[in-house]
C-alpha cells in the first residue's frame, strides 16, 4: 500500500468503527 493512501485507510476504519 501506498503512505499517502494508508493514513486516509485508517481514518476510514477509525471513522467506521465509531458510525459502526
């Protein structure tokens, strides 16, 4: 994966944990 994409693949995980 790239470094610029992995940050924006952790905020969506984190952001979709807390919605989830």
């Amino acid at each position: 994966m790239n470094d610029e994409r992995a940050p924006v693949l952790r905020v969506l995980g984190f952001a979709g944990s807390l919605r989830a």
